[in-house]
C-alpha cells in the first residue's frame, strides 16, 4: 500500500495503523472500535528501509501481541517524552482494541495476516516533526525549517 511521498523535512516519525472488517458504511457496528484481523506482521517501509526489521511474528489466537504492545508503550513514552506510568491501555484493552512513526521519502505499508483481509478498512495516521512559529498580534503562522 503506498501512502504518501514526503519531502525529507517531513520524513514520518510515528505511523499509527487500525484495521476495521466490515465497520465502513455499516450504522449497526461501532466505527470507534478497531480489529487485530489476524495479522500477522506489519512493515512500514521509507523509501527501502523497513520499520521493524525484523518479522513480528504475530498470533493473536495465542495472545502472541507482545511486540506490538511494547511498540505502544514505547510511542507513548518517546511522543510525549515522559515515562508514562498510566498507559491509556491495558494489554487486555489493547488486544480488544488494538492501535496498531531536500530529498523524497516514499512511505508504503505491508500488511501480512492468517486470514484474508477481504472486507477490512486500514487507516494509516502518519505522524511527523513539524516545528512552527505562531506571532500572535499578526495570526500568522510560519514553518521554520532547521
């Protein structure tokens, strides 16, 4: 799946996934609410460089989610740059509803599961470093590139 081509001042630092089965157009079902989907790896890729290396080697019918939980927390923590002791998560709430960062960067998402992904919706919420000045007697807002 190609996402986004970014210049290099705006390269992704954060990619945050959801994946829904048959929640989209459907009044009955809670769109609030995510899906594991069986998947069982994931790779965001920068240009060639995949994110993570390795296979996550996932199996949520054996509660195999570790590494995506620890990948949660860790977000948490580096995002809002504190330790974070009340995760708004719990790794039960997180298997229930799972979340799963002058030149371009070509962002792409390869998703693998167990079962077919017929029917599911993914959003991808890419998260960059974006540093701004705000002049409040002009309203104006400038970009500033370092």
């Amino acid at each position: 799946w190609n996402l986004k081509t970014a210049s290099k001042l705006e390269k992704p630092r954060f990619v945050i996934i959801g994946l829904q089965k048959e929640r989209k157009n459907s009044l009955e079902k809670d769109c609030s609410i995510f899906d594991h989907c069986n998947i069982t790896n994931v790779k965001v890729f920068l240009n060639s460089i995949s994110y993570p290396y390795d296979n996550l080697n996932l199996d949520f019918t054996k509660n195999n989610f570790t590494l995506l939980y620890d990948m949660y927390t860790s977000f948490q923590e580096s995002y809002y740059e504190k330790n974070i002791r009340n995760l708004i998560l719990s790794p039960s709430n997180f298997l229930n509803a799972p979340i799963a960062t002058a030149s371009s960067v070509d962002v792409q998402l390869e998703i693998e599961a167990s079962e077919s992904l017929t029917g599911v919706t993914a959003y991808c919420l890419l998260i960059h470093d974006r540093i701004v000045e705000y002049v409040p007697f002009s309203r104006e807002i400038r970009k500033l590139v370092n």
